[in-house]
C-alpha cells in the first residue's frame, strides 16, 4: 500500500512555486499519493475568493488532511504562511504526523516542536517515509 501525503506549502510567488514543485515531483518520483493543494484546486461555478469557493476549498483541504497517512509542510521559517500553518497544527490535533521541511533560517518553536521530524528539501528525496525517524531543529529558533 502505498503512503499518502497530504503537501502543505504557500504558492504564491517564484520562490514558493519552485520549491512546491520539487517537492511533488520528488514524492510522485518516489512514488507516494500526493495531494496537492497546488495540483487540485476546487474548480467551481463560484469565482476564486467568494464565500462558496472559500468553504469548497476549506471543506476538501481538510478531507484530504484527514486522508492523509503524514503532512509534508514546506516552511519558510518566521515567514509562515497562515494556510500552511494552519494545516500543520490541524494534522498535529489529529495526531497525523507532520514532517517539516524547512526552507528559512529560521523556525517558530510551535513549528519545530509540533511536528514529528525536521528535515531539508535535499533530505526529502530519502527520508524514510516507512520508519519515520525522528529528527530534532537545531537552527536558529524563538
């Protein structure tokens, strides 16, 4: 069976684009099942922003947490996204771990500390998705 990953990360701007993007083709390389917010997009009649599509995509980002085996969140450090981190503490109170990717030089102590194991986006080609080793931040941290 394979393992299910639900990829949390902003993807508002190049730099944001570029690491999603590594990230996906690294896990559907590896062969994982991946959601991306990014890749599926509620597609409705209602324009993007209007309170319709705000619950459709809060409604489907929240099931596919929740049929996610683990999170892989894509974190900027003190630059946090609200959507991402959101999307990180859901899965930690769903006790679904959360594997932090960290992409900043920095990191917010409830980050670091809520998830299961931090890690670089180099790190995420052979992190074993299977035995989940624990993997404690040391960087720069408040």
């Amino acid at each position: 069976m394979s393992i299910k990953i639900y990829l949390a990360s902003p993807f508002f701007n190049d730099e944001e684009l570029k690491n999603i993007e590594t990230a996906e083709k690294i896990l559907f390389e590896r062969g994982f099942e991946v959601f991306s917010p990014r890749l599926n997009e509620v597609r409705s009649e209602e324009t993007i922003g209007s309170p319709l599509w705000s619950k459709e995509t809060f409604m489907n980002d929240r099931r596919f947490i929740d049929w996610a085996d683990c999170v892989v969140m894509l974190y900027y450090g003190n630059y946090s996204d609200s959507g991402t981190a959101w999307e990180c503490g859901y899965a930690y109170g769903t006790n679904t771990p959360v594997v932090v990717v960290h992409l900043g030089e920095d990191s917010n102590l409830m980050i670091h500390e809520g998830c299961h194991t931090n890690i670089t986006l180099d790190e995420l080609k052979t992190y074993d998705f299977n035995k989940m080793p624990h993997k404690q931040y040391a960087g720069k941290m408040f």
